[in-house]
C-alpha cells in the first residue's frame, strides 16, 4: 500500500478488531454447547445474530449518512461488541446469550457499514481494486491466525480468557481510532 495514511490507520485498527472477532470463530458452537447440546439451539444463536444484524443495518441505513463523524458508528460498533465479549465470561444461561447475540448485531450493523463508508472515502482513484484487495488480504491473514490461535487459548485456558482477550483487544482498536485526529478519518 502506498502512503495513504487513512487507510494504514483504519486497516491497522480494523484488522486487530477483525482479529478479535475471528478468535471465537467456529469456537462459538462449542461454547454453546455448554449451555446446550441441540444443533438447532445453535444454529439459533447464530440466526439470531444474523437476523439483528440485519434488521439493525437497515434502520442504521436511514439516518448513518447524516452523521458527520462516520468514524462514531465504528467506534460504537466496537465498543459495543467489546461489552457483548465481555459479558460472555459471565453468562450462565442460554437466553442471555440469545439477547447478548441481539446486542452483537446491533454493533455489527454500526460497525462494518461505518469501516466500510471510511475506507470507500479514503480508496485512491485509480487503486481502487489494489488497494479493496489489501484489506482482503489483511483481514483473511487476520481471520485465518485468529481462529487458530482461538483454539489454542480455549484449549489450554478456557472461554472466559478467549472472551477477556477478544474484549481488550476490542478495546485497543476503539482506541486506536479514537485518538486519531478526526482530519485524519
């Protein structure tokens, strides 16, 4: 990537978040299967998340263009998911997972347009498809070593460590991009 400093910023940040997010990966049906062993419940939980996720992108779609700062429905994507992580390490009961994966979609719906919206803003004219095919790259490399490395942290210290390490790391990527000046975003 040339010297587009917007982007480096938002695909650094985006790709820690991105990384966070993917620790869990296929881990999630495991961990749900402490709570339930039916396929159906987890397939559920992950409708859920969907089906929020939708229905909260849409409603996001009729006012996120008028918010002058896009960077705010990124900051709260991730702040959001970062408290649903953290609130995983506490949960018992199979119900509060399902109202905690509504939660996750309603910060996926303001995050992943906002990180979309900020880089389309930022692509340069004329790189346009090298520049779509680095964050590919990026976030794939990002995904692929955090699911790995996901299940090495489940395996040898559990989910509530998972879940601790996905909130911090969440964190470092709100804050990442918070302390940016706003010229730069």
């Amino acid at each position: 990537m040339k010297q587009n400093q917007a982007l480096k910023v938002l695909y650094l940040y985006n790709s820690i978040f991105v990384f966070a997010s993917n620790l869990i990966g296929p881990l999630f049906a495991v961990y749900i299967q402490q709570f339930d062993h039916s396929a159906l419940t987890i397939s559920l939980t992950w409708a859920i998340f969907i089906i929020s996720t939708t229905i909260f992108s849409y409603l996001f779609s009729k006012f996120g263009d008028k918010v002058i700062e896009q960077e705010y429905g990124l900051l709260a994507g991730f702040l959001i998911r970062a408290a649903v992580w953290f609130a995983f390490i506490f949960t018992t009961n199979i119900y509060v997972i399902f109202a905690l994966q509504i939660v996750l979609g309603l910060g996926e719906a303001l995050g992943s347009p906002s990180f979309d919206a900020l880089r389309s803003i930022h692509i340069d004219q004329g790189r346009q498809i090298s520049e779509c095919s680095d964050w590919i790259v990026i976030s794939n490399l990002s995904m692929a070593a955090a699911t790995i490395i996901g299940g090495l942290v489940v395996s040898h210290l559990g989910f509530p460590i998972l879940f601790l390490t996905m909130f911090i790391l969440a964190l470092l990527a709100f804050f990442g991009v918070f302390v940016q000046p706003r010229n730069l975003l």
